[in-house]
C-alpha cells in the first residue's frame, strides 16, 4: 500500500486564475494539484501523490521517504 504522509502545502489561487486553492507537495518536485474547495485540493494532490509515486517507480526514480 501506498501511504501518502508526505506534507502538503495548500494555498489560495489567484482569482485571475480562476480561484480556488492549488496543492503542492515541496517532497515530491512537479507534484501538485489543485480545487475549488481546500477539501477538493486535498483529494486530488492525493491522487496525484499516487500518480507521481507510481510513475517514479516506472523510471527508475528514488523516490522520497515519507
């Protein structure tokens, strides 16, 4: 199983941007996400956490430890 304990850093998007909040994950580099609601950017960096690891892997990548 996959744990996703890495941190998470979840800001505001800037209106001109479309709004809502982006998600980013400063252990993985290129891993972020975002929502429309906090709770919506968490679930999907979740995903893309999942994504990046799994892709990691693939390549050959260390991958960071939790």
């Amino acid at each position: 199983m996959i744990r996703l304990d890495y941190p998470i850093v979840i800001e505001p998007a800037p209106e001109e941007e479309g709004g809502g909040y982006r998600a980013r994950v400063p252990d993985l580099p290129g891993c972020i996400s975002d929502g429309e609601t906090r709770q919506e950017a968490v679930s999907n960096i979740q995903q893309a956490i999942m994504a990046w690891l799994a892709e990691a892997r693939n390549l050959g990548w260390s991958v960071p430890s939790a």
